[in-house]
C-alpha cells in the first residue's frame, strides 16, 4: 500500500473528518498552501514534516507550521546534535518517499522513527493541510483531530518553531 492509502485509512479508521484535495504539483510549503487553496481547500495552515538524523543516528520527524522555520535549540534538547537527513536516507526511512512530500506522522505510518516531535502551535489551528506522501496531494483536517491522531504515537511536544 501506498502512503497516501495508509495514511487515509489510519484517519477512515479513526473517524476523523478530513478531506482529500488532489492539486497541481508543489515542491515548497508556500507552493502546497497555494495548491491546496487552488483546489478549494481555503486557507489552511500547512503541517510542515522535517526529516532529521542526530550523532547517534537515530532519526525523528519534526512537525511544524509550514510557514516557520526549525527552532534548532529546543529541538537539541530533545534530539541532540542533528542535521536534516538526506534524500536517500528519506528513501529508506519514509518508505521511498521524495523530500517534499512527507507527511505529518509518525511511528504507525513510519515505523523505522525513533523519535516524533510536533510543535504545539498546531493544535490550535481550525484547518491544517499537508502533502500526503505526494507532491499532488493533500489532506485537510482540524489541529485538534490532527493532535487527537497524532497522541497515539506518543509523540514530543513543544515550541519546535520560530
């Protein structure tokens, strides 16, 4: 199975209320909210997904606002000494996925993760939109619905952003 399959049918199986938005290609979080606004998603804020690898070689996903960068400091605290992994590393651990197109989830779609941190901020958001495992598609749900799914995969939460 795909992502994009896994992914619709973690949230199907949860009963979350979400829709799915198929759009024009986007490679950036900018080009993915204006893609998922040109497909009549609305204004949505984006739920940017980092792939990262620490000294020990062990590798989380930081989820964040699309529109903000890493706070590196709160995210050593957690992690450690880090840097982003590369596309082959994405490869093997987001199951061939491009960078670009990795979702918001981690362990039940990502079971080769070793930690998942998200940025509190999106909780709070009342509609959140991200890449689904694909430059062409989207996934709108609440911040809430997307922090209730989330929780399942325990994961770190905190001020990941700036």
């Amino acid at each position: 199975m795909s992502v994009t399959s896994d992914i619709i049918e973690y949230l199907e199986a949860s009963n979350l209320i979400h829709k799915v938005y198929m759009h024009e290609h986007s490679a950036s979080s900018q080009e993915s909210a204006d893609a998922r606004k040109n497909a009549g998603a609305g204004n949505t804020t984006g739920a940017k997904a980092l792939l990262l690898k620490n000294k020990q070689g062990d590798f989380a996903i930081c989820v964040m606002p699309g529109t903000s960068k890493l706070n590196s400091k709160a995210v050593r605290k957690c992690f450690g000494k880090f840097k982003f992994a590369s596309p082959e590393e994405m490869h093997e651990i987001a199951r061939g996925l491009l960078p670009g197109t990795l979702p918001p989830f981690g362990y039940s779609i990502f079971p080769k993760l070793n930690f998942f941190m998200i940025d509190e901020s999106l909780e709070k958001e009342p509609a959140l939109g991200f890449n689904a495992g694909c430059h062409r598609t989207s996934i709108v749900l609440s911040g809430s619905d997307y922090f209730n799914i989330a929780k399942l995969d325990n994961p770190i939460t905190g001020d990941f952003s700036v």
